[in-house]
C-alpha cells in the first residue's frame, strides 16, 4: 500500500469513527466530555508530541481527532430531547400553587413546566417570583448546570456575565469545579422571577436582574 493509499484509508477510518461517536453518544453532558478530551489530545498531538503520530505511522491522528472534537462540541445538543409542552405545567404538577397574581403568559407556562421536569416543584408549597432555585428548591452542583444549559437552549438565552458559583455550588465529585468556585463568598439566591426576566428580554445581566427582582 502506498502512502496515498494509507492516508485515504486513514481518512475513511476516522470518517467512519466520528459517525460511530456521532450517532452513538446522544447525551449533550458525555458529548461534550468527548468533545473536549478529543480537542485537547489533538492540539498536544499536534504542537507537543507530533512524533507520536509519525512513530505510530498515523499522520493524520493530531487532525482527526482534534477534528472530530470540534465537530461532537458543535452538536453536543443536537439529541437534546424536544420538549412536548402542555397546554399548562399544572397538567404535570396538579396540587402546584402559584401566588396571586403570578404571571401565567406562555413564557412563564413554559418556564414552570422545564424547571418541573429539571428540579421538580413542591407540590403543598406556594410558587412565587422571588421563589430562589438555590435556597428554596435545593438545586445545587450538576442539576443546576444541567438546568441552565436547557435554559439556554429552551428560550435561546444569552447568558451573557452569567457566573455559576455566585448561585450555585459545583458538583461534588469535581474538584477543578470546586476549587474554581473558593472565594465567591455566600451564594446569592437566583429566582423565578429572574430567570423570567432574563428569558423575557433573551440576556442575562446579573445587577440588573438582581436588583430588579
């Protein structure tokens, strides 16, 4: 086999690998783990130990999997599952109570029904706008990371100066996460009414969405 021969059969593998990888692994969160870990051994293939590549008689190594990376990165959310929205998220949680003069417009009806099927809501407690998903609902480490990534999506929010570790705590088995987050002092309570407001005007701007709610 010549050396053309070998590279297009390199391409053929590795085209064949990505489609394996592509359909295989649906779940946004390990998509995305995938993503990175390819990206990142490609650079180094690529800038650190290309000799790797020659010695192993692969030259295309480095660019395929940096390649196939980028590529799973960009549609980590392409099997996101599709929300079927009730007519109202009281159809999902009956015995939910909501304050009086509550906003029931189709934002706040679809808003509910995600943090329902995210984080669950109490069914005995009263919902309100100032409800805080940290403090009062007990959404923390993974799950709230999980939620606003279905936020951004659901509403095509732009979470903008968004910071994570001011609202939540990272998840426990990460410990890079959880040194990242020391020295953010006490968390700040994020509620509806802010996620509301933020999905109304498509950003997040932290002090106006903090003072305001």
């Amino acid at each position: 086999m010549n050396h053309n021969q070998w590279l297009y059969l390199q391409t053929a593998l590795f085209l064949a690998f990505y489609l394996l990888l592509y359909y295989k692994i649906t779940d946004c969160t390990l998509r995305r783990r995938f993503a990175v870990t390819f990206v990142v051994t490609g650079l180094v293939l690529l800038f650190w130990l290309p000799y790797v590549a020659i010695i192993l008689s692969i030259q295309l190594l480095p660019l395929a999997l940096f390649l196939i990376g980028l590529a799973l990165f960009i549609t980590r959310n392409k099997f996101r599952l599709k929300r079927n929205h009730p007519p109202h998220p009281l159809l999902r949680a009956p015995t939910m109570n909501l304050a009086p003069n509550f906003p029931e417009d189709p934002v706040m009806q679809q808003l509910l029904q995600l943090l329902h099927e995210e984080i669950g809501l109490p069914k005995h407690k009263t919902i309100r706008l100032e409800t805080s998903l940290n403090f009062d609902l007990g959404c923390d480490g993974s799950e709230a990371k999980q939620l606003m990534e279905a936020l951004e999506q659901e509403f095509s929010l732009d979470l903008g100066d968004y910071d994570t570790y001011r609202y939540f705590n990272p998840p426990v088995f990460d410990v890079f996460l959880k040194r990242r987050a020391k020295g953010r002092g006490e968390k700040v309570p994020l509620t509806i009414g802010m996620l509301y407001l933020a999905i109304k005007t498509h950003s997040w701007d932290t002090q106006t969405l903090e003072n305001l709610s």
